[in-house]
C-alpha cells in the first residue's frame, strides 16, 4: 500500500498547479509526465517532475530495506521488490491523489529498474538518448529502451533470477499498453516531435 500510495504522488499535477496554475493533463499530449510537462510549462520543471517520478519507483524498491521480512538477495527478496515496484508504478499511472489520471510511468520505471539493477538501466537510458537524439520521438524511443531492457539484462549483463527477467518483459509489454495513443499517432504520421517550452505564456 505505501508503495502504490508513493506512486500516486501526481508530481506534474502538484508542481503545475501550484507554481504555473496549469493542469499539464489539461495541455499538450494531456499526459501526467515528464515530457508533457517540458513542453507544457518548460525545461526546468520537467526536469523536476523526472527526477522526482524516478525517485518514487527507486525509493518503492528499496523500502523493503527497512523491514526485516526477507534476507536481501535472495529470490523470495527480490520478488517482493518487484511487487513494490509495480505497485509504485500502477499508482503512477492510476494516482489516487489525481482523480485515477496519471502518467505513463516512464521515468517511474526508469526508478524501478536502476534501483534492481544499475548497470543495465544506464545502458537503457543511453539507449533512449540515442533513439530520442535520432528520431525526436520521446514515445518511440521509450518504447525501444523498454525492449531493450530484458534483452540487456539476458546478453549483456546476464541475470540468473528468472522473476527479474519476466518482470523486464512485462514492463516492455506495459510500455506499449501505456503508450496505445502514441502508437496510433506514430502510424499516422501525427506524432509530436520532442521540443522544449522555453516559458509558460
């Protein structure tokens, strides 16, 4: 429950509505996240609203570390940090502090997988910047980062815990139930191209 309560914390909602009086699920892609906000409020607090939605799903994980429940490393361990980290992300995406109307948990995810394993995210996340960089497709390259995910952690930083390794093929699968509307948007030539606010009109 703390896990999914962290989650529903609507970073974007809060920091848009306090400091810019904009509902950022109001403007642009009406997305809660990260991106929508740089493009809706600027560069700045988006940069917050990441920083901050990475920080729930790494803390979420690691809140396992203050019980006594589970001898860290072991797979019963890493299992319940996996639980934890979903739940963080399900309250992402369905906040119940904003009316059930969040995000698509990218940077959430992002949070969840460096917390369980470091190495293989900051691959991931350079994965993402050279997609982002190429196609300036925020959406594309989150969901080519999110399949390369799995696949770095089986060929390039090989994981023997086979929850971890099905838990990183679900979230690629939940990357693309989460990102439907960029899909169909993509095909039909309408996606937006990554671009930054310089200052709220």
């Amino acid at each position: 429950m703390l896990a999914y309560l962290l989650g529903s914390i609507p970073t974007s909602v809060w920091i848009g509505k306090t400091f810019y009086g904009i509902d950022v699920r109001e403007h642009g892609s009406g997305n809660a996240g990260a991106t929508n906000t740089i493009r809706t409020i600027g560069l700045v607090p988006g940069l917050i609203v990441f920083a901050i939605d990475l920080l729930k799903g790494f803390v979420a994980v690691k809140l396992l570390y203050f019980t006594d429940l589970y001898i860290p490393q072991t797979g019963a361990f890493i299992a319940f940090q996996l639980i934890l980290g979903l739940a963080a992300l399900l309250g992402h995406i369905f906040p119940i502090f904003a009316q059930f109307r969040g995000g698509k948990g990218v940077a959430v995810i992002a949070g969840v997988v460096l917390a369980l394993h470091p190495w293989a995210t900051l691959l991931v996340l350079g994965i993402w910047a050279i997609c982002l960089i190429i196609t300036k497709y925020v959406s594309l390259s989150s969901m080519i980062a999110g399949f390369c995910f799995p696949l770095v952690i089986i060929f390039v930083f090989p994981e023997t815990n086979s929850s971890l390794i099905v838990f990183a093929f679900c979230l690629a699968v939940l990357l693309i139930f989460t990102h439907q509307k960029n899909i169909e948007r993509l095909i039909r030539g309408q996606e937006n191209k990554f671009k930054i606010k310089k200052k709220v009109s």
